[in-house]
C-alpha cells in the first residue's frame, strides 16, 4: 500500500468518522456567513486525522504480522 491510499476502514472506524463530519457540518452552519471561518473545527479534523492514521499503524501492523 502506498501512502497515497487509504486504509481500509473498520466499521467503528467508518462511524466515527461520519460522527466528526456531521460535526464539522454542523459547526459550519453555525457560522455567520458575514464574517464567514470564525467557527474553529481543527480539533475534530485532528481528531479526524488521527482515526486515518490509527487505521494505517492497524494496517502496517497486520501486514508485518503475516
């Protein structure tokens, strides 16, 4: 796999994610459209990110263990 690509996803891991989208969406209605980007999401796309980088270390680790 090359680090290009997506991991494959578990199911807890698909929820989640979708979980911190409809957050991201949320937070994005939120804002006031005059001022527009005052709502801050970089902690749900850190935690985002961290999900897809926890998938990758799962990946690595079962590919080296066969």
């Amino acid at each position: 796999m090359s680090s290009n690509q997506d991991p494959r996803l578990t199911v807890g891991e698909k929820a989640q994610l979708a979980w911190y989208v409809a957050r991201m969406a949320k937070r994005g209605l939120a804002d006031d459209r005059e001022y527009g980007g005052r709502v801050d999401q970089s902690d749900l796309q850190r935690k985002f990110d961290r999900v897809i980088e926890q998938a990758r270390k799962r990946e690595e680790r079962a590919r080296k263990s066969k």
